[in-house]
C-alpha cells in the first residue's frame, strides 16, 4: 500500500492525460526464460484494511500460466489472474476482482515476484486480502529465496517502449521513457520534515532470480515499509480502511517526526513507493524495458499508466 496519506494528501481530482509525441522507431523486443518457484511456501498474517488473518500459499505453475490469485475459501475456488484487466479498486492498495471474488493489497507480493523473476505462480489465499506480513516485501522476498527457482521452457517477452507515456494528476505523474536497460525511479514531496523531499532509482540487471538486480532488490527495495500520516489515521479507521494497520507493520509520522523509528533507511518511504510501483506495474505481466519514472504518485496513478502502456503496445 502506498502510505497511508499520499493519495488523500497530494492528489486532486484525478484529470489522466496523455500528451501526444512523435512517432519513434519500430520497438524491439528482449527475450528470456520465463521462471516458476522449485516449490510453494506458505505464510499467514493479518490484511492492513480487513485486519483479518489470511493464509496464503505461493505454489509453482506452468510455463505461460502467469500470476495469479485463487480464492480457495469460495466456491469453486476463483482464479484472478494478476493482470491490468483484473484492477477492480486502488484506494490506499490496489484490488484485484473477478466477478465477485476479490484480492486485497497485492503489491507487495506481486512486487517480490516479479522483482525476482518469478514469471508463473499460483497464488492460494483463504481470505480477500495478502496479508501485510512487516508492511514491506522483505517477507515475501526471503521466501522465494528460500523456496527456490527453476526456468521454464517457455520464453518470455519483454517487449520495447516505441515512444514516452505518461499521465498526470496536478503536480504528480507517472511516466514511462524507451531506455537500453529497465530502472525504476520515484520521488516524494512531503511537508512533514521527517519525509520532506525524496528519491529513489533501482535498476535490475536482468528480470532473472539468478541475476545481480535480484539481490538489489532484495536489500534496496523489499526491506522498505508502508507509512502514514498520524493525523490521518483515524479518519481512515473511521472508513473502515487501515483496520489491520499499526505501529508493527507501518510507519507513522507526525509534525515532529517518527512515531516508530528507526528507520531502515533514510528514505525509506520513496523506497516503499518504489516497491508499489514495481508491484503495480507488474501487472502488465511482462515490464517493457523502459524507465519508470513517478513523482508524488499514488495506486491509481501506476495503474492509469500501466493501461496506457497496455494500449501502446496493442
Ligand atoms: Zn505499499
């Protein structure tokens, strides 16, 4: 989830644009191996808006069968694959729905996948929302580690931008530029001290589990928690979000600074944007190589850019 604050704090009336540009040479496509988990793991905690406990099993899958979620709890056990055409809400989270079967705050999952190169797996829950775990990806992210990754036969695409994409709300936007090599890159602007202005860049090496970025991720990105504004909190609460939000599992600052450090990293909020905005453009499946660039953004804005993406590569 992206802290607690930003969409309400920063974003007015959402007014999406996408600014004409020339033409650019015909895109190119990168190929690679696609990857599934060795084997599953399982974990459990409770949702940061339900508050409820959930149970969550991440299992291998076949070549081509992508990301997706499986609400064993219901009937016939649903199947929502992680992908743009399944975005049903992204208030404070992005929910994923097909039909009446519904997924809550996926980004932090999705974001440890795909940052790891994991391209197919199965994802089992008993409940409407991926549990928060630490309110970061670092959970997420040691498991697979620890489960292991096998390549698939199957090849993946990693088709080229042909041209910049990007949409604005106000001040915030959320951009996409044809790059060599794939880099995220994401700023905030807060005027509580204690965030103040922030950057953040990170740049995989190859979508791969055996490649360097992998690492990097797992040290520069994954470890960074959610956040919220204390004089925020309890309006939320009073609209039934953030139910399962605390001290434990995110940060929280006021006027005069952190309720809860210490901080893993100085800029440790523009490093959880950046790990939202990973996780939310991952529903595109595969990420173009291009450089993601976001500045004050929220869920909806990753999302609005992804489904311009989408259509450009149509
Ligand atoms: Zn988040």
């Amino acid at each position: 989830m992206a802290g607690v604050v930003e969409q309400a704090a920063m974003l007015p009336p959402l007014g999406i644009e996408q600014l004409a540009v020339e033409p650019q040479p015909e895109p190119t496509e990168l190929w690679g191996q696609q990857h599934t988990l060795t084997c599953g793991f399982e974990r459990s905690g409770i949702g940061l808006h339900s508050g409820k406990l959930t149970r969550l099993r991440v299992l291998p899958a076949a070549a081509g069968a992508g990301r997706y979620f499986v609400r064993v709890d219901l009937p016939d056990a649903p199947q929502i694959p992680a992908k743009l055409t399944s975005v049903h809400r992204t208030q404070l989270s992005t929910e994923l729905c097909v039909g009446t079967a519904s997924v809550r705050t996926v980004e932090h999952l999705l974001a440890a996948l795909a940052a790891l190169g994991i391209d197919n797996a199965r994802i089992e829950l008993d409940g409407a929302e991926v549990p928060l775990l630490d309110g970061s990806a670092q959970v997420w992210v040691e498991a697979v580690q620890q489960a292991g990754w096998v390549a698939q036969a199957q090849v993946q695409i990693a088709p080229r931008l042909a041209q910049p994409i990007w949409v604005t709300a106000g001040d915030a936007f959320a951009a996409a530029l044809p790059a060599a090599a794939l880099r995220f890159t994401y700023g905030i602007d807060f005027e509580q001290s204690a965030i103040g202005n922030q950057w953040q860049s990170w740049s995989p090496s190859a979508l791969s589990p055996a490649a360097a970025g992998a690492e990097s991720f797992a040290e520069a990105i994954a470890p960074a928690r959610t956040f919220g504004l204390a004089h925020q909190v309890e309006a939320l609460r009073q609209q039934g979000l953030i139910q399962g939000g605390s001290l434990e599992n995110a940060l929280v600052c006021d006027a005069s600074g952190w309720l809860n450090p210490p901080l893993r990293f100085s800029n440790e909020p523009v490093r959880h944007k950046l790990l939202d905005l990973v996780g939310d453009l991952s529903l595109l499946g595969n990420f173009p190589t291009a450089h993601f660039l976001a500045y004050k953004a929220s869920h909806e804005l990753h999302v609005a850019l992804a489904r311009q993406i989408a259509q450009s590569l149509l």
